[in-house]
C-alpha cells in the first residue's frame, strides 16, 4: 500500500478496497526509503521499464503479498555505524525473494549479517569503473568490465559474512558487489539509478525482470484502463468537483474523471487575481472542446483585498489558500449532491509528505487545500497520486490532451504572489503580468519554452537608478528565472542564449513601464529553490 498524506490535513483513502485488490493483481517493486536525495530516481528508472513500484519509509513495510516481486533498499544520509542509523525489519522479506540493497542498503545488509563497516580512509564520490565483474552472476548480465558507474558514500564493506560472495569491484573499492550463495540477495555499493552509472538502468532491469520476474506491462494505457475502471466502481453515480487550474496535473485528472463518469464531474476555475496576463480567458478557451463541465469565477478582487499590506511569504500562501476554500466552497454549494472531492496530487507530493524519519509534521502550505474537505464534508479522490510528472503527461498524451496544455509549464498555486515580493498591489501584479508575457512569449518565440521546465519573472522590493533618454530613472528591478528538472525536485538553472536575454531585458525595459533593470537568476536547486518565496 503506498504512502498517503499525513492525515492530520486531509482524509486520503484509495477509492475503495477494489483499488488495492485491483493493485494487486500486478506485479511491482517495493522500494525502502533510507533518505537518499536518488531513491526517486531508482522509482522512475524501474517504471521506465514499464515495472510498476512503489516507495515507502523504511520503517512502514507494506504487506508482502504475491504481487510483490522484490525489494531494493535506498541509500542515505545516514552512517550504518550510527547507533540511530535506521534499521529495516526484513522479516519476511530476505532470503525469501529477491532483495537489491543499494549503497546504504548494501552496507546494511553486509553488517547485519556480521560483516564490517568502516569509515572510508577516502570518501567516495563520482565517477568509477567496475574493474571487476562476475558476468556469470544474474544481476552483471550483458554489464562490460569497465563500466562506468557513481559513488558516493562514506563508509566501506571492508569485511563479507560467511555466504557472501563479491562479484563487482572498482581500483578503490573492492566490494564493489554482492551476491549471497542459496538466496537471491544482492547489494552494490554505487548507484544505478543515476544517469553517470553508465549502464545502471541494464543493473536495475537484471534485477526487476530476469531476477524477479516482473512483467513489464505498466504502461500509459494500461494506467488509464485500469484507474477508469476504479473510477466507476468506486464513484458510481455520484457527483465529483474538481478544482481546475489549466495544468498538466488537474487537466489529466479532469479527463480520466470525465472518461469514468461523464456529466456527474464538474471542473471549477478559480481567477485568484495572480495569474499570467490573459490566463484567465485563455484556459477557460482551452477547454471549450474538451467536453469538461468547467465553471469560470472571477475572484480577483476578493484576493487582492484580502492580501492588501501583507509580506511575509507564509501568511499570503495561507491567505490565499483560505479564501481560495471560501470561493470553492461557494460555487461547489450551487451544485447538488456533489460527494467527492478530485485532486490532481502527484506521487512526488505523497512522497514528500512523510519523512523517513516518521510523519512529517508539515506540508508546505501551497501544496493542499486541506480544509476543503473537511469543510464541505467530502471524500477525497485524487487519480494520479501514483503518478511522476513525466508519467502524467505521457498518460494526458494517450487521452489525446492537446499539447498546449501538457507542455505548459508549472505554475505555483499562489501564483505571482510568490514572485512578487514583498505586499501585493493591483499595480504590481500588473507590472509582472506584463514582464512575465515579454520573456514567456520569447521563449516560445525563439522555441526554447519547450527546452525549459519552468520559467518565470520576479518583481524585487528596491529599485535603481537608472537612465532613459537624458531623464534619470528610479525604477523597479525584475529577475527572469529559467529551470530544467525532470519533476522539480532538483533544478538547474538554463543556459539562455546571451543574445536572447539581451534582446528580452530590452524588451522588458521598453515595453514594461516602471523597469529599468533586467537579471537573471543563475541559482540552482539545491541550494536555492525554483520560487524566491
């Protein structure tokens, strides 16, 4: 069973027991989270295979039934030599099938079986090569001697138990490998998961199909068969809302919801006040010919007024959350009968919901509209809480959404709230409107949109002195912000043309009165984060 959002914000059940009977009758990976910044990347390298997985903390072990095929163990942060270093109950689990132990993982299974862990004499990390590998051994077929692979970790199996023998080493490390003799266990002290580990994806199919014996059969399609025929079963004829923001997220979720119950889904479209210029008539036009049931409403003043003088970051998300719940619940109350309530929550938001440490004691307030439910008393629904970003948009391709929105970039929930800082005002929401359209239009313009994840303009609290014409200016400064990430986890900044951002800040400073000066955030994440609040 995967790991659901911490209920003390929202009551989030799957649909019905059907779900999980459903789950069940396909074959998946159980993979142990330990706090590795990569245990994701082992998840989306598994499905690229078109295995289904799922994560979980170490210390939360779903039931093992038949449809479970295997278990890998993440690395982390922590040292197994800690005396509170985590500590899997594998009860259950080795010896009995197939258990991949990566990194940490390797190097707990190593020691808990009575063999030692030391502290490296050089800490490992980067790039090396398996110097050795036993290619008779399952989980090395078809591996070359010299393979590329990553590092990194602290600490080394200096010392295999009895039963244990090595078949993988580079020059520094010479427990490279595992395998133990009579089970179907192994660990590896590198990372396959990430992309430096040159053939790390080829490790993980070894594993997940010829040592478990997955079929590889999760697929868009075959998501979208089997979440309508959960959608029908568990909804039934009752009625569904949805709260539509033109996204990749909530659209999927709008058109599996409509695919499964037609009329009874009815998508709600909240004008905050604080989208991009024109966004407002832009996607309600986008859906016209979707044959969703979409409701427009302008609240934009109702925002602006309630976040007049405000400028503490958390005290605008947690305005606009709340009168964002006022006006839902408002236009939800018009309609009748309505039951459920349809979210397009992603795994990436499960998953950072709970801490391997134990239940996380806060979720960012930007991410849930946690007393929706509560306050309309509603059953929670959300189709794609199993889902990465990129799955869902290769699930919106086969329901043949148009591009334009699978392409769009992601957008915060409190939109340009959060990229102006300091207090809000009509005037400046105005004036980032109409930068943000300048550098998006020139990224579509001169076809880099596509090329960049998310993209953005931030209006700063001080301004400079500038000059125009003979006049001197003191003007406002606007930062344009552009990442690449796969699921915003982690970001890097993008590499614009010096041309292009030359010819945008010139655009910007002509066309936008009250700019002078034009930066560009060269930040990536971490150690910043994508928004600036």
């Amino acid at each position: 069973m995967p790991i659901h959002i911490n209920p003390q914000f929202l009551l989030i059940f799957a649909p019905s027991n059907y779900h999980f009977k459903h789950k069940r009758m396909q074959s998946k990976i159980i993979i142990l989270d330990f706090g590795s910044q990569y245990t994701q990347l082992i998840a989306r390298r598994i499905r690229e295979l078109n295995v289904y997985c799922e994560i979980n903390p170490y210390y939360h072990i779903p039931t093992i039934d038949s449809s479970v095929k295997g278990v890998i163990l993440s690395g982390s942060p922590s040292s197994v030599r800690d005396a509170n270093a985590p500590v899997p109950n594998l009860c259950g689990i080795a010896g009995k099938m197939p258990l991949l132990g990566i990194c940490y993982g390797a190097q707990f299974l190593a020691q808990s079986r009575g063999g030692t862990v030391e502290a490296s004499a050089i800490r490992e990390y980067g790039r090396a090569s398996l110097e050795y590998i036993d290619r008779t051994n399952k989980l090395f077929l078809e591996i070359e001697k010299g393979s590329q692979v990553w590092m990194s970790h602290g600490d080394t199996i200096v010392k295999i138990p009895a039963g244990f023998k090595i078949i993988a080493g580079t020059h520094d490390v010479n427990v490279a490998g595992f395998a133990v003799e009579g089970e179907q266990t192994y660990g590896i002290q590198f990372h396959p998961e990430v992309y430096h580990s040159i053939q790390g994806t080829q490790i993980l199919r070894n594993f997940v199909v010829d040592i478990c014996g997955c079929e590889q059969n999760w697929s868009p399609a075959s998501f979208i068969e089997t979440t309508v025929a959960e959608l029908k079963h568990t909804l039934g004829a009752d009625r569904v809302v949805l709260g539509l923001s033109g996204g990749v997220d909530s659209s999927v979720a709008a058109m599996l919801l409509h695919r499964a119950i037609g009329e009874s889904l009815t998508c709600i479209f909240v004008d905050n006040g604080l989208l991009r210029k024109n966004e407002y008539a832009h996607v309600l036009e986008s859906y016209k010919h979707m044959g969703l049931n979409v409701i427009g409403v302008d609240a934009a003043s109702r925002f602006l007024s309630e976040l007049k003088g405000v400028s503490d970051p958390e005290a605008k998300r947690k305005i606009i959350g709340r009168v964002f719940i006022e006006v839902f619940d408002e236009e939800a109350h018009k309609i009748n009968n309505v039951r459920w309530l349809a979210q397009g929550t992603i795994y990436p938001d499960v998953i950072e919901s709970v801490s391997v440490k134990g239940p996380s004691a806060i979720i960012k307030s930007h991410h849930n509209v946690g007393g929706l439910p509560e306050k309309m008393n509603l059953k929670v629904v959300e189709p794609l809480k199993l889902l990465f970003k990129d799955e869902v948009r290769r699930v919106g391709r086969e329901l043949n959404i148009s591009q334009t929105i699978l392409g769009r970039h992601p957008f915060p929930g409190p939109g340009l709230a959060i990229r102006i800082l300091g207090n809000i005002t009509r005037e400046k929401v105005e004036l980032l409107q109409e930068v943000d359209s300048v550098f998006i239009e020139g990224l579509k313009t001169n076809s880099l949109y596509d090329q960049v994840w998310q993209a953005g303009a931030i209006l700063l609290p001080v301004q400079s002195v500038g000059v125009m014409g003979d006049e001197r200016t003191y003007e406002s400064v606007v930062a344009l912000r552009a990442v690449a990430s796969t699921d915003g986890m982690t970001a890097d900044w993008v590499h614009l043309p010096y041309e292009f951002l030359s010819r945008i800040s010139n655009e910007i400073i002509n066309k936008v009165k009250g700019v002078n000066r034009v930066v560009y955030d060269i930040s990536s994440k971490p150690p910043a984060t994508i928004e600036w609040e």
